[in-house]
C-alpha cells in the first residue's frame, strides 16, 4: 500500500522542524512546574504511583498525532500512468523481391536470396504499425502478398519464396508495376516500394520508365537496391543431370543507371549492397529514412493516502483526552 509513494505538497514537511522545539519547549516547562523538596532521608515513606513518571505520555501522543497530521499535509499519495499510443501517419510498404536464377550467386551467404530474406524478415519485424506487402518477380511479376498488417503473414510468405516460382528472366518492369498496382488505392500518408535487383531487366511487357512514371503519379517514392559483389560470382550456369545447379563465375551485371533513375524519379534513394553486412545497412538505413508517426497519449490516476493517517492522528489525540480525563486525571 505505501510503496513508490509520493508526495503532492512535501514543503510542509519543514513544520517537522518544531516538533523537537516543542519537545523542548515541554520538557523544561514541565521540569518547572514540578516543585521540588530536599531531605535527608526518605526512610519512613510509603512507595509513591507510577503515573506522575508515565506522565509525559500524554504529550508523546500529542506529539505522534502532529507528526502524522503534518505528513497528511503533504499529501501523500501513489500515481498510476497507463498509456495509449495511436499512430498518426502509417506508411504502406511493397517490397518487390528478384527471384531469378542468379538470385542463387553466392558472393553473399549463404545466397543471395537466403541473405535477402533473412535481412528483410529483421526489416519487417522492425515495422509493427506498418502495412506491408510481398511481390515476387523473374521473367514475370505476382503478387505474393497483399499490403497487410498481419506482420506473421508477410513472413510466412516471405519464408516461402523461392527460385522456380516464375519464368527465368528480370522483368524490373513487371515487378514495379506490380507494386505499384498494390499500392495506387492505398490511402496511407506515405507509400514506398523498396524494389531489388540483381540483374539487368531482359523480360516483361511493361518497361520500368513506364512503371517508373505510374509510380510518380501515383505519389509512391522507390527505393531500389542492387544486389551483387563487384567483379565476378559464383553462379548458377546449368543444369546437372540429376537437377541441381552447375556453378561458376559469372560477371556481375546490375543496371545502376536505371535503378538510379527510378529512384531518383520517385523521390527515393539508390542503394548497392555488395555483401551481407551492407545488405543489413541498408535496410537499417531505409528504416530511418521512413518513419511512421506515432502519438502517444498518458493517463495519470492519483491515489489519495492522507486520509488514513488523519484517522490515526485522531485516534491519538482521542487516547491522549481518554487518559487524561482518566487515568490521569488525579495527577494532572
């Protein structure tokens, strides 16, 4: 009950201050108006009571009662803060993923697709009052997921893609089309797309100029991110017998002048990540770069305590006249 107290007006706690005046002031006035006798002897005299000695009692009581009047004075009380946070300004995101042959190259690790996942799930979770949606895309583009605040949606269908979803191919076109397509109805403050790639677009029927311009009309800024060390990696290049990949080093070809372009047409930021560490920098950085709005509103609720020492103060003060109006009363 009187844990994390506090108090509402502590400056009368200086009229504790003369309670040990008082005390003083009692004891030397009671020490006067004793009478005192000297004799040389008190052989002859019957054992005197006890109650002139317990006396001062009385004043004690008067003096416990003062102090917890004193500390009601200051107004003890506990606080209660709940709190409710209401966001303000959401944003929609639409996270347009390659998932093409060479999204297997391994001069990231595991893979580039693997690494990919693996940051953007962190990305996603670091996005609790967002909307996000998934798009996936090679020689063509679909919707993996639509725009959602299920945050356990977005990454059981972010775990789920994989290569050999779609045609072979790049299709940048295709896959910022799509996105844009989830997000153009969308009523969000703010609506971004963060499109990789790590190829040059070689598919699709929609140019990315063209997706690029939807984009711009429809007030949504892009953030693209090449994919892929500098100089050469180890790629998928054929087929086994058996079905798996052949590997070997292959260039690494990423259109940045047009990933520059889309960005710098929709108000966004082109990003090169060249291995796993700059990978999650990026996404970290993108992650300041939007940030949603959130208000957040506290509720105080104050606990008044004064009153059971008021109570108790007057207990002592009625105990203090019972005694003296009793016990006390022949020796008073």
């Amino acid at each position: 009950m009187w844990q994390h107290i506090e108090f509402a007006n502590p400056e009368f706690f200086w009229l504790l201050l003369l309670l040990p005046v008082a005390i003083i002031w009692s004891f030397f006035k009671r020490k006067r108006e004793i009478p005192s006798l000297k004799m040389s002897s008190l052989n002859g005299f019957s054992h005197t009571s006890l109650l002139p000695k317990l006396k001062p009692l009385l004043f004690v009581l008067r003096v416990l009662a003062l102090a917890l009047v004193i500390t009601a004075l200051a107004r003890p009380q506990t606080e209660d803060i709940s709190t409710r946070t209401k966001t303000t300004k959401g944003i929609d995101i639409v996270m347009a993923i390659d998932v093409s042959s060479s999204m297997l190259a391994r001069d990231l690790k595991p893979n580039r697709l693997v690494a990919l996942k693996e940051v953007a799930a962190d990305f996603i979770e670091k996005r609790p009052n967002d909307r996000i949606g998934l798009v996936a895309y090679a020689g063509e583009s679909y919707t993996k997921t639509p725009i959602t605040s299920d945050k356990s949606i977005v990454l059981n269908a972010l775990r789920g893609i994989s290569y050999g979803e779609l045609e072979d191919g790049t299709a940048i076109g295709m896959g910022l089309a799509t996105s844009v397509n989830r997000l153009k109805e969308s009523k969000a403050i703010s609506k971004v797309i963060i499109l990789l790639t790590d190829g040059v677009n070689n598919s699709g029927f929609i140019e990315p100029q063209t997706a690029a311009d939807l984009a711009v009309e429809y007030n949504i800024k892009t953030y693209t991110i090449g994919l892929g060390t500098n100089g050469n990696a180890l790629t998928p290049i054929a087929y086994n017998r058996d079905g798996t990949f052949r590997y070997g080093m292959r260039q690494v070809e990423i259109d940045e002048e047009l990933l520059k372009d889309i960005a710098l047409l929709t108000g966004g930021t082109y990003f090169r990540a060249t291995d796993n560490e700059k990978l999650e920098e990026i996404y970290e950085e993108i992650n300041k770069l939007e940030k949603t709005e959130i208000e957040e509103f506290k509720y105080y609720k104050y606990e008044e305590k004064f009153r059971p020492l008021v109570f108790l103060a007057g207990a002592l003060l009625l105990m203090e006249w019972v005694l003296r109006s009793t016990v006390f009363r022949s020796s008073i």
